[in-house]
C-alpha cells in the first residue's frame, strides 16, 4: 500500500549550470526564465520552495575572479559576497509576478532531529504567508564537519523534512539519458520513468567508466535515492527550456507529454516512514 501524500508542496533546485550557462556569474536572462517557471507552479496551486546554486558564481566577479578558486576562504569569501546578489535578482524577478521571496541558509546541523522541526515550521509559515523560500548551503561558514556538499543532496533532505509531494531538480539536460559519448557528445535514449535505482542507473549517470566522472548527474542520482526512498518522487529535467515546463508526479499518469526523467516514489507502509 502506498502512503497518500496530500502535500502540495514542491521542491525546486536549480543548479549553476543553469543560472550561467557555463559563464563565471549569473546569466540574469537564465534566472528570469527559472522564476517564470516557477511562477507558473505556483500559479497551478503548488506550494513551491526553491534550492538554488549560484551565489559562489554571483561573487566571484565582485571579488575579481575570472574562474572558480580552489582556497576554500576564497569560496566562503565569494559566497558572502554572491549570496545578497543572488537573493536581489530573485526578488526582483519575482516581484515581476507579484510574488516575494525570503532566504534560508543552511548546514547540515540545520536536519538533526532537534532543530529540523524549527526548520519546518519557518518553512511552512513562509509559504501560509505566500512567500517563496529560497534555500541554499551557507558556503560562507560551512566546513567539512558541517557540509552537506552538494546543492542535489540539500534539495532532497529538505524535500523528506517538509514530506513534500515532488522533487523537481532542473539542470542543463533533459533528463537522464541511457548513455552519453564523451567524443561525439551525442546522447543515448532518454530514460522517461524509472522504478528502481539499480547500480546499471547509477552507471548511466556518467555514460562511461573513465576518471571524470564526478559530481554532476552522479549526485542528482543520489538525490533520487534519498527522496524516493522515503516516497517522494523526483523528476529531472531540463531548466533551460524556453517554452512551458510540464512535469507531473504523479506515477497514474502517462510520460507522453512531460519533460525530463521521473524517478518513481518508493512503496511506505505509513506514514512513520516518512
């Protein structure tokens, strides 16, 4: 039996890639294309909390860097600096919608059993009052003790604190692709609904076995697996798209018309699971 999640909250996480286009600061034409998506979920009736990247990229010019450093104190240092412009070029996107915005910093002490209610509970006062949460790794303070990592990882924790009813990540593909030639750069069939995560869809991540493979499609797998193991579904499509985003969470329903890869929702018992 599956647990009915009656949730119509969403989690978004868009990636950098998206946001800059593979450029070193944010592309703003790329945010007001990301916002307009999700003003549309919010237009549908969904509750919609955003993770987003980007705010390294938004600080690196600011601080006079033509390409991502490695010192961990210049990334903290880019992070401070990106984070404020990023919140503004969301505001003002949203504002275009009559929609506001609110930040929310996180580290993974934030998802202890202790202080993850409060974590909730601001969230789902944010969205009774209409305002979109917008949430991010605080990359200013976070250290390796306190690092969730990744912004994959953080959409999905968020996703199972706040039993939301879909995980959408958008990134600069269209999904999940069978395979992927690093010569041609030619993509295989795209995977439309997955059931299970099995070691041959962890391999399909890279589409090959060679040293780069890392990072990238790799953690947005295991995103996958942290929500769909706790009945959330996750969908992974593309957020460069210029047209209307359809995606549905819904397992009932045909793929036919929807953009992306699902990843289909584990079977729960109760809710005790989740």
């Amino acid at each position: 039996m599956r647990s009915r999640n009656t949730s119509k909250k969403i989690v978004v996480k868009v990636g950098s890639s998206v946001l800059t286009g593979g450029k070193t600061s944010i592309v703003t034409q790329n945010l007001s294309r990301v916002v307009r998506h999700l003003a549309a979920f919010i237009e549908e009736g969904k509750d919609v909390v955003l993770v987003t990247s980007g705010a390294i990229a938004s600080g690196l010019s600011v601080l006079g860097f033509k390409k991502r450093p490695t010192e961990l104190s210049e990334l903290q240092a880019a992070a401070a600096v990106g984070q404020n412009i990023l919140m503004h070029e969301y505001s003002i996107e949203f504002k275009k919608y009559g929609l506001k915005c609110a930040q929310i910093l996180l580290t993974r002490d934030d998802f202890s059993q202790q202080r993850k209610k409060y974590l909730c509970n601001t969230i789902g006062t944010l969205l009774g009052h209409k305002i979109v949460p917008i949430i991010n790794e605080n990359d200013s303070v976070s250290v390796e003790e306190i690092k969730i990592g990744d912004n994959d990882t953080l959409s999905a924790y968020v996703a199972v604190a706040i039993k939301a009813c879909g995980l959408l990540i958008l990134t600069d593909t269209d999904g999940l692709y069978e395979s992927f030639d690093i010569k041609t750069g030619k993509y295989g069939k795209l995977n439309k609904d997955i059931k299970a995560i099995t070691p041959q869809i962890e391999k399909m991540a890279c589409g090959t076995d060679k040293d780069p493979c890392v990072g990238g499609m790799s953690t947005k797998i295991r995103a996958a697996q942290i929500a769909t193991r706790s009945g959330i579904p996750v969908v992974l499509a593309s957020g460069t798209t210029s047209g209307s985003l359809n995606v549905s969470f819904d397992p009932s329903k045909s793929y036919k018309n929807f953009n992306g890869t699902r990843f289909l929702a584990a079977v729960i018992k109760n809710e005790k699971n989740r």
